[in-house]
C-alpha cells in the first residue's frame, strides 16, 4: 500500500507523456500538410525578391540549427532526446529555430502569393508549430532541469518578442 501513490503518480505521468507525444505527432502532421498544400498549390517557393531573401534565410537558419543541434536525430512525436540542453548557435537566441524556419519560409511564400486559402495554410503551420513547441516545451522542462531557466531568457520563435 505504500507504493500506491507514487505508482498513481507514475501512472499520471505516462498519460500525460502520450498525450502530449500524440499532440506533437497531430501538430507536425499539420504542419506538413499545410507545406505540402503550399506546394501543390504553387505558393511554396516564390521569386520576388523579398521572399526569395526570406527563404533563404529561412534555410540558413535551418541548417544552422540542425548543425548545433549535431547528431541527434528528428523525432516525429517530440520526444526530448539525449546528450544536454542546448543553448548555443541560433538557440542561443530563440528556442525553437527548426520551426522558425519552417514558418519563415512556408509564410514567405504565403505573402508573395496571397490568397485566402495561402493564408489558411500558413495559419495551420503556425499553428502546427506553436502546438508542436508547447508539447517540446512540456516535455524538455521533464527531463532538463535548466530548461524552465533558458525558456524565460529566450523567445520561442522572434528574439525579444515571442
């Protein structure tokens, strides 16, 4: 009997791993389709100068952060892997990179081929994304002590703004 609240307490934090692992999995489906939706519907790569620039950018910024991040592999739920925190290259300055990217070029390509449904599409992969860092986050602060720390020193997605 002595056992029992902590096996409770084990229990309730395996639900709330799956749920949030099966969360992540739904973001990052939307967010893929949402791309893909941009893609077929020829909005996904743009000339015009401005978001040829964003794009670009938003391609540094990816490959940036997937080199600090080393060889740690993609997970499709979020699932924290090993080997430390990390706080340097462009997490030094925002928390999620990655999805910053993914916006950055998605929306880029949104603004230079605007249109109700482009900006549907690029509300979904906001919103794919945003859900994706919010189960990442709940999940990281679990295992990462220092992380609740790096979260209030660093945005998530804009330095100094969100």
């Amino acid at each position: 009997m002595d056992n029992l609240p902590i096996t409770r307490s084990l229990r309730r934090v395996a639900k709330e791993y799956d749920v949030l692992r099966n969360i992540s999995l739904a973001a990052l489906l939307l967010m893929a389709l949402a791309l893909v939706g941009l893609l077929i519907r020829g909005s996904f790569f743009s000339l015009h100068p401005v978001a040829l620039i964003a794009e670009v950018a938003a391609v540094a910024l990816m490959a940036w952060a997937r080199l600090t991040f080393g060889q740690r592999s993609f997970h499709a739920p979020a699932d924290p892997s090993s080997g430390g925190l990390v706080t340097t290259g462009p997490y030094r300055f925002i928390r999620h990179p990655i999805y910053t990217a993914a916006c950055l070029f998605g929306w880029s390509g949104v603004l230079a081929n605007w249109s109700l449904i482009n900006v549907l599409l690029g509300v979904l992969l906001t919103c794919g994304a945003v859900g994706r860092m919010l189960c990442e986050e709940r999940l990281i602060s679990e295992i990462y002590p220092g992380y609740p720390a790096y979260a209030r020193a660093t945005k998530r997605m804009v330095p100094y703004i969100f």
